[in-house]
C-alpha cells in the first residue's frame, strides 16, 4: 500500500474570511513570512480540518482530500488556493483535549506537532482515530463497474435484455418498435448493401421507437441515472393515494388520480419498476449510440457511450461519476414517423461470451412475437403497441405463435375478481375422431379461495373470514391441449407443435397487454407447482400441456412488482395470492382433463383398469383353447386357424402347445384374480388411512393440548386441583380418541353382523363431534327410523367418516354461518339421506363423482367416494351410493345430498 500523506488545515468554523469555504476550497499564504506551499506537493493528500480554541471551540471537525495542485490567488499577492474533494464533516467534533486536559496532538502526533503552524503533518494513524471519535459521516459512493453489474449481472441473458428495452419504448408511449439484428458473425453472409450499419463492428443490435423521445433533462437525470425515480414517482404515488383511498373509503377518488396519472403519461403507467433494464444495452454490446427527438425540437440528441471506459483498469477504481460522456444534438439521421418523436439505440461492438445464433436469434423473434397479450381481456382496451422483429441473415423466421394453428381441446377464461369469484366460460372439444360429447359452459361462477381454502382465512374476533387476495382482480385465458394419439396426430406440424408446447408451454403474465412473466420462465421455477406434482402422478396436467395467459393492470395490481433482474415477480403476498388463484384454475380444469381422458379410453376399449373383466376375458379364452382341442381336427385346420402362428410350431407340436396355452389362461384368471384381491385390500387401506386421517385430527389437538398443559404446571413449579383436573379430563379424552382407531378400520376378513345402522352414525359422530364444534357444525337424525343390516361395522363406519369429512371441509368457509350435517333414515325404503349446508357438488365435478382422483378439494385424494361407492358394492347383495334425487332430498338444506341405498342389503 502507498505512503498516505496527511496534514492538519487550521480553519474557523465561523470566523474568518474564507470559512464558507470549508470543504471546497483552503486558503494559505505562500511568502516569504509564511510559504505552506511545499505542504502541498505530493498528492494524493488527506486532510482533518482543526478550529483552535483562541475563537472557536478547539476541536477537529471533518475530513477531506486533495487531488489537484494548489493555484495562486489573483487578488491577493502571496496566497493560494487548493481544492478540497471528498468532504466529511464529523458527527461529533473531537475536542483538542483529553478528559485529564492534556493536548491529544502532543501524545499522538508528537513527531510533527506545532501549534503555530496552520499547516503541519498529521501521522495517518492518528487522522485514522480522529475519523472514527468524530463520527465521520460517510455516504455510499457509486462505483464505474456498478453499471456492469447492473447490465451483465441483473439482466438475466441477452433476449431478457432485448425485452427490456423493448418495454421501455412502451414506457415512452411508442406504438411501433422495431428491434433489428445484423451483421452477426457466424452466420450466413449477405451482400453488404443489406446492412444498414456496415460501418459499425457486428453484431449490431438496433431498437427504435416512434415513442415521446427523450428531452435533454430525462437523459441527464433519467436515463444517465442508475435507479432514477422518474418512472416509480408515479407508481409510488399511485400506491400512496390507493391506501388512503381504501382507508378512507374513497376508492372512486383513486380512480381519478389513477386515470390522470394515465393521461400525463400517454396513456400508460409505466412497465418499469427498477429503473435498471437501460442497463442491458452494456450486456449486449461494449458500445452504444442514442439517438433521440422530441416533437417539439427541429434537431436530435445525440449520446456515444463507450462502456469499456467504466471498467477497472490497472486495478485503478473509478467513481461512476468521475467517467464522463458526452451529449451533442445534431439534424435528424433517421425516419421519426408522423409523431416526429422517438428514439433509436445502436448496440455494437459484441461481448466476450455472447454470441449469437440461429437458434438464439429465433428465440429473441418468438419472445417478441409473445410480447403482446395473444387472448387479452376483451372488456378492457390496452394500448396500442406493437413490437416486430428482423434479422436479414436469418431465414424463415416465425411471423405468428405456433399454437394459433392447433384449436384446443379445453378452453377456459373469464374474471377472477378482487375476492377471488372466477366468472367464466369454458368449451371441451375433442377432435372429430374422439366419440366424446363437448360441453359449452357459459357465464358460470366458482370461488377459487374454496379449491385450497387455508391460505385465505383470516381470524376476527375468533371467528374465521375469507382474506381479500392481495393481487387484485385480473382476466385469465388458458387452452389445454393432451399430447397423444387420437388426441393429436403423429405428422412432422404435429410433432413440431409439441415440441414448442415443451419449449413455450405455461402461463404468461401481461401487464397491460404487454409480457411481464414469460411461460418459459415460469415453466422453469415451477412456480404454480404442476411439474413436481406430475412428476409424482404421470395422468396429471402439466405446463406443456397448455398455453395461456393472465391478464393484469397497474389500476388494480400495482402491488405486482418485477424482480430486479426481471426473471419473474418478488414474492411477496401480492404475488403468491396470484399464484394460488391460477393454480386453482388449473386443478380446476385438471378434473376434465383426466376425466375425460378416462371415459375415451373406457369407450375405445383401449384401456380396462379393473381386473374382475379381465379375469372373465382369460377365463372365456381358456374354455375356448379347450373347446377348440377336444372338438377340432388340430391337424386338418379346415378353417386355417393356425396358419402363420409360428409360436404354435408344426403339426406334431401344435396339440401340446394348446394344452400348455389352456393352462396359462387358467394361471393367468388367477392372476389376475390375486390383482383383484390385492387392489381391493388397497382400496380398504385408503379408505383406512382417511379414517385414521380425521381421528389424528383430533388426537393432534388433544396431545397439544396435554403437553402445554404439563409445560403451564412445569413452569408454575406447582400443580393446582383446577389444573390438574384439565390435565385427567385430556388424558381421558386422548384415551378414548386411541380407542376409536380401531372400528374405523374395515378389514377384509372381518365378518358381516347384523346391526342397527344407527350404531356406526353413533359412533361417527363421536369422532367427529370436537370438528363438529369447532366448526359450528349442527348434527341431526332421525333413530326413529332405525333399520338393521348384515354388513361388515367397519365399512360403514369408513363410509360415513369420509361423507361427514367432506362436508366439514365445504362447510369450513365464512359464507355459511348456519351450518348443518343431517342424516334421514327411511326404514320402508331402506335408505340414508346425507346431506349438509354447505355448496353443494359443483357442476364440474358431477359427471366424476365415483371415480378416482376426481376432486376440488385440495389436496385433491380424490378418492373418498370410490372408497364409499367400493364398500357398499360389496356388501352382499350389493348396496349403491348416488346423488339424491329432488324427491328424496332434504328441503331445507341446499348442499351436497347423496343416498346410500341398503334396500338389497341383507338384514
């Protein structure tokens, strides 16, 4: 490290003729009396400015540095003046003196200590710990190499950078830009005349707008400064007045501010966030031209940036503001357009490590391509903006987004609102080829908080309200396309289209028409979670099965803000609200899409899941193999039934092989037969675990409520008769909640009884009656009429804990305040009514209710009512489970009603 030369300046603070001077400028004689100037000769030179105590306080008072030569003073013979650069004052000036009045300066800077010297020495150390007992008050300084940083490290790759700039045209009120790519090393060569910069060294990136341009102010503290405010003013603004709107209860007020914001603007509020995404133009190339007008001069600014003169050189660090560029104005160079306003950047020079090719620049086309919104909300008018692209020395390059060309299978969009009711319409159309039904729902309705209902309750009072999404309403459009035979074909456009359905799949974000949250980004962070959850489970829907897009506006979603980088939005709770809602669009749709995928395959044949036919095809096919060898002339084969079958081999062997074929039919039937066996005692587990699930409910609260219990004793240090008394009443309750696990469980081998039905409703209830008074939840029944059967206990019981977990999982929902479970026995019919208060079977879900994995609730199992649909098919004589017809429902209970029907069932 190089010597440091330091010295003490005697100034007044207050007294004195050149105290306003004090961090700018220092006086000093140079003459024959008094000569300071040799002080001054080796720069750089560290300064701490001393007032003496004769006039002042006697106390050293700030910090300092000197870079340049001192110069004479013109006016007054035998002076000069010397700059002062980096000024900080001190906090709390340090007094000449210690607390026992002995001189600081004489202990510690003794070797050039003399207090008749106005200049003098100061030893580095000593101007090191007067810095730190003063106070000294420091600033951040912006380093050159920031702007580097903010370029090749916050943008995130080169196509991000592009966008970016793009989005600033929109920013500045463009209707057209256009981005221009050319002269790119190592790809095809074209004739010179087609480049429009031929002069300039490749690759050359050109973006122009016909936007407002930039005035002379804008470019100096707006787009010179890293960060500027100039675009977030209006968005901070806007977030200030829509609080105290709310507040207030003046939201139309807010509109107001909200659309003369827009106005001032062109219309728009700003895409920006951060003020850095100019920065990108360092990433792109080591040089820059701007080129910018405004309507109301004759002439064009013109700003060269060469931005290697940023960089670190010889280890030498430069300040941001040390590095100068400079601003020209010339007559315009290129087309303005009608408005005669806009700006033009000229990114040349290239990078080290960015290198374009074919492909990256087809992926810079198709970003651009998906830049505007490709179904936006039809009740809302976006500006007009549109963004194209070129590169002469690519070929073919796309000029519409592929999917345009593939209608889908599923179709759904609408509004979700600020409380998060989605309105919408939704269309199934298979292809002509799949024997499938459409459907067309138009001006339907769901409460997305409902599909995962936890995340948006809120505590008043100690009763449980919906939460009011943070993200705001927003419009959102989603296609689903399956991805195999028949669905879609096997031609090389199809193949094509999957393909860019694995490479552009997922759900964008637009911000007023304009894309903020690419799909591929959010294909890449998973960020609604499908990726992971089919990987888990291959039959469920994932990014590359859809394209769609999410409409938002700054009016309504200004809590929305880009990361720095602009790879996605900061998580915050604006943002993971949006994500559940959408997802919650997508599970919603999830429901159809395997559903109806199923129910092709049950038609086509093409798929038999249950094991039970298959057993009756081995067995029908083992009578046949016997019928044909005892009845038919093997070796004759006049029907020629053999012909080509190789496996059967000749004439001698053909009887044997038969045989042996027969047996492995037979082996196969009770294979197939073990399957069934294992898949039943499956389904029974599951139906088990949800039972135990709903027990451990209650078993988790009443532990919790043991153990800080003992823990409240342990630290009282004492047991009192209250306390203990609590304390056996939970140790009893655990009990018994242990001692209900096991009549929950249907085992296979336990044996059918005859009981009164009303004896499993008894007992459900039990399990449930803690859930059904946290909840609120009334429970009724009529014993009255009471009917036996000859089942297995633990069946019913597992039937009626899935149908009583289902409606308290609907009922838990701040919409329903007077919330009823009710069971109406029929013991002529022999039949249960179950029914509750709650919302009742969405039409989405009806045509799946019994079938495996179909569900809206999250997580979605899926598979509570084909356990319960299992268990009363089995019951002998075969019992049912379906949807209560009008007659048989319950009147005054509008939710869900469904009938078990044991009239079949021995008893």
């Amino acid at each position: 490290m190089p010597d440091r030369n330091c010295l003490i300046l005697t100034q007044y603070r207050n007294e004195g003729q050149y105290n306003d001077f004090i961090g700018k400028f220092y006086h000093f004689p140079a003459s024959s009396k008094k000569n300071y100037l040799k002080q001054f000769d080796n720069l750089p030179i560290e300064i701490v400015y001393y007032e003496p105590d004769k006039k002042g306080e006697g106390v050293f008072y700030g910090y300092g540095k000197i870079k340049t030569p001192p110069f004479k003073d013109k006016r007054e013979d035998g002076y000069y003046f010397v700059a002062i650069s980096d000024y900080r004052e001190f906090s709390n000036p340090v007094h000449f003196k210690n607390e026992y009045g002995e001189i600081i300066e004489k202990i510690f800077n003794e070797e050039f200590y003399n207090y008749n010297n106005a200049v003098r020495k100061i030893n580095p150390k000593f101007l090191d710990e007067l810095c730190l007992d003063g106070g000294i008050l420091l600033n951040f300084i912006a380093d050159a190499h920031l702007l580097q940083v903010l370029g090749e490290q916050l943008i995130a790759s080169e196509r991000v950078g592009i966008l970016e700039l793009v989005k600033n045209a929109f920013d500045a009120g463009a209707v057209n830009c256009n981005v221009r790519i050319e002269k790119v090393p190592n790809l095809s060569e074209i004739p010179e005349n087609l480049y429009r910069y031929n002069h300039l060294d490749g690759p050359v990136i050109i973006i122009e707008d016909d936007g407002s341009g930039m005035t002379r102010e804008q470019i100096e503290f707006g787009w010179l400064r890293p960060a500027s405010t100039i675009k977030t003013n209006v968005k901070d603004r806007l977030k200030r007045e829509k609080e105290r709107a709310i507040k207030e209860g003046k939201l139309e007020a807010y509109n107001r501010i909200f659309e003369q914001a827009k106005q001032a603007n062109k219309g728009r509020i700003p895409l920006g966030e951060k003020g850095v995404g100019r920065f990108a133009c360092n990433r792109l190339g080591s040089k820059l031209v701007i080129k910018t007008k405004t309507a109301d001069n004759e002439y064009e600014y013109l700003l060269e940036i060469d931005w290697d003169d940023f960089n670190l050189i010889d280890g030498v660090y430069k300040n941001l503001d040390d590095v100068k560029v400079s601003l020209n104005r010339q007559p315009s160079s290129w087309d303005y357009g009608e408005r005669q306003s806009g700006t033009q950047l000229i990114i040349f020079g290239g990078r080290d490590g960015f290198e374009l090719t074919e492909q990256e620049i087809k992926g810079i086309n198709r970003t651009i391509l998906k830049l505007n919104s490709p179904n936006p909300n039809p009740n809302l008018s976006t500006p007009l903006f549109k963004a194209t692209f070129e590169c002469p020395q690519v070929k073919e390059l796309d000029e519409r987004i592929i999917t345009k060309k593939y209608d889908p299978v599923f179709q759904i969009y609408g509004l979700v609102d600020e409380w998060g009711n989605f309105e919408y319409d939704y269309t199934f159309t298979p292809p002509y080829n799949v024997p499938l039904a459409g459907f067309d729902h138009k001006d339907k309705q769901i409460d997305l908080k409902t599909i995962e209902s936890k995340p948006w309750f809120r505590l008043e009072q100690g009763r449980k309200l919906w939460r009011k999404p943070a993200c705001g309403a927003f419009y959102i459009h989603i296609d689903v396309w399956y991805r195999d035979k028949p669905w879609i074909g096997h031609t090389e456009d199809d193949r094509e289209f999957k393909r860019y359905l694995e490479d552009y799949g997922g759900i964008s974000i637009y911000r007023d028409g304009i894309n903020v949250h690419s799909a591929e980004l959010g294909t890449e962070t998973d960020w609604l979670g499908l990726r992971q959850r089919q990987i888990k489970q291959a039959y469920r829907m994932s990014y590359y099965h859809m394209m769609g897009n999410v409409e938002i506006d700054q009016s309504s979603n200004i809590d929305l803000i880009d990361k720095t980088n602009r790879e996605g939005m900061i998580k915050n709770r604006a943002f993971q609200d949006l994500t559940d809602l959408v997802k919650a669009v997508t599970y919603f749709v999830e429901n159809d899409y395997i559903n109806k995928r199923n129910e092709y395959n049950v038609l086509s044949g093409d798929l038999i899941k249950e094991p039970r036919p298959l057993r009756k095809f081995s067995k029908q096919s083992a009578k046949i193999i016997s019928n044909i060898n005892t009845n038919y002339d093997i070796a004759l084969d006049q029907y020629k039934l053999f012909e080509d079958i190789e496996e059967l081999g000749d004439i001698s062997e053909r009887r044997g092989r038969l045989v042996q074929l027969s047996s492995s039919l037979k082996n196969l039937e009770k294979n197939l037969k073990q399957i069934e066996e294992i898949q039943d005692m499956l389904t029974e587990q599951a139906g088990f675990g949800l039972g135990i699930a709903v027990a451990l409910h209650e078993i988790t609260k009443t532990t919790s409520n043991f153990y800080f219990g003992i823990l409240e004793v342990i630290e009282k240090g004492y047991f009192d008769d209250k306390k203990l008394e609590e304390l056996k009443d939970t140790s009893k309750a655990l009990e018994s909640e242990i001692l209900r696990l096991s009549p929950l469980r249907a085992l296979r081998n336990e044996e059918a009884l005859k009981f009164n039905v009303s004896k499993s409703i008894k007992y459900v209830q039990s399990v449930f009656k803690r859930r059904f008074n946290s909840l609120d939840i009334e429970f009724k029944y009529n014993e009255n009429e009471d009917f036996e059967i000859v089942a297995r206990y633990g069946a019913l019981n597992q039937i009626l804990t899935n149908l009583f977990d289902n409606s308290c999982y609907w009922l838990d929902n701040p919409d329903f305040t007077h919330r009823k479970v009710e069971i109406q026995l029929n013991s002529v019919d022999r039949t249960m009514v179950i029914a509750d208060s709650g919302p009742g079977f969405h039409d989405s879900i009806l045509p799946y209710l019994f079938q495996p994995g179909a569900s809206l609730k999250f997580p979605p199992s899926g598979i509570g009512l084909y356990v319960c649909k299992h268990y009363m098919n089995l019951m002998k004589k075969r019992g049912d489970i379906y949807l209560a017809r009008e007659r048989d429902k319950i009147k005054e209970l509008n939710g869900a009603q469904l009938i078990l029907d044991f009239s079949k069932v021995n008893y």
